[in-house]
C-alpha cells in the first residue's frame, strides 16, 4: 500500500493498490497464458488481453517473477472473493491461544485454594492456559516463600491436566507461574 501525505491537512490517507496486475497494466511484452479452454502457452501481451476481452474475463498476472510472467484468464473480482474466503479459513482453523488469570494472596487459605484450583481444572480441560500469581500487597512481600510454595502445590496439584510452562518468578509486587494445557 502507498501512503501519500495531503498538503492541506497534513494528514496521511491510505490509497489501496491493486494486488495483481491487471489487463492494461501488464507491462511484459510477452506472457504464458493459464485458462480452462486455451492451449497454455506464450503469447505476446496484447494478444492475450484480446482473448480475455472476447471471454468477458481479465487478464490477471499471478506469477510477476517467472519468465514470462504467467497471467490468468479469470474473472478477477470472483477470484479476489475465492482468495478472501481461503484466508478467512485458513485464519478460522488457527489456534487461539486463551490465558486465565487466577489470583492467590500470601495467606490464602485451604478453601480459597480448592476453590481457585477446580476453575483452573476447568480452564485447562477446555484448552485454556492458565496465568497464576500471587500478589503480595504492601509488607506481604515478606512472606515470598509462602507464596512460592503455595504456587508450587498448586502446579503439583494440577499435573494431571497441565504441565509448567515457567516456574514461579518474582516480577514486581507479583509471583507469576504458567501452566500449559497437556495435549489430548
């Protein structure tokens, strides 16, 4: 894309290019044609542009760098729409990674406990990772062994379902561990 910078205002306003060469704007004098009912071969530029035009299609360049330049005979607005759909599904079969916070004090108590480590069963069984930390308020910061041992009860607790991704680091007024999902 090209920025150009508006005198006026100064402001920039993003002029959108097309991503392939189209028709006219093939500047290669010859190029190797690719269609459903034409022998592929090279034919010079203006003759394959003729034979989109009879087809009422375009002539679209998908390959610049080879040589010749490999054009197309397609309707480009039916093949930018084929070529969004593929990447909108390419991105909807990615894996998001989701992370869960859990929040422990130094002196967190035994039913406090039990009730943080069965919502992190359920984050790690739907696939979540799970981000636990101690904060340690004001003088609590004393008490820094008390929140590792009670970070690291809680990753033995839950090896059955995760695996320590980072054991518990003090970062600040915080003492963070992860906790990866195991695979299925």
């Amino acid at each position: 894309m090209a920025k150009r910078f508006h005198k006026k205002r100064g402001t920039r306003r993003v002029v959108k290019e097309d991503l392939h060469k189209i028709n006219d704007r093939i500047t290669a004098r010859s190029v190797r044609v690719v269609a459903d009912d034409v022998p592929a071969d090279v034919y010079p530029t203006d003759e394959a542009i003729k034979m989109a035009e009879d087809r009422n299609l375009d002539l679209v360049e998908i390959a610049p760098n080879a040589d010749p330049p490999v054009c197309k005979i397609i309707d480009y607005s039916k093949f930018l729409y084929d070529q969004k759909k593929k990447q909108k599904e390419l991105k909807s079969k990615q894996q998001k990674v989701v992370v869960k916070e859990i929040r422990f004090g130094p002196n967190t108590d035994e039913h406090d406990f039990e009730f943080k480590l069965n919502h992190a069963r359920k984050f790690l069984e739907e696939g979540s990772k799970v981000k636990a930390y101690v904060f340690f308020k004001g003088r609590t910061i004393v008490f820094k062994e008390r929140g590792e041992l009670l970070l690291l009860k809680f990753a033995k607790e839950l090896s059955d379902l995760g695996a320590v991704e980072q054991l518990p680091k003090l970062e600040g007024k915080r003492m963070i561990m992860m906790i990866n999902p195991k695979k299925k």
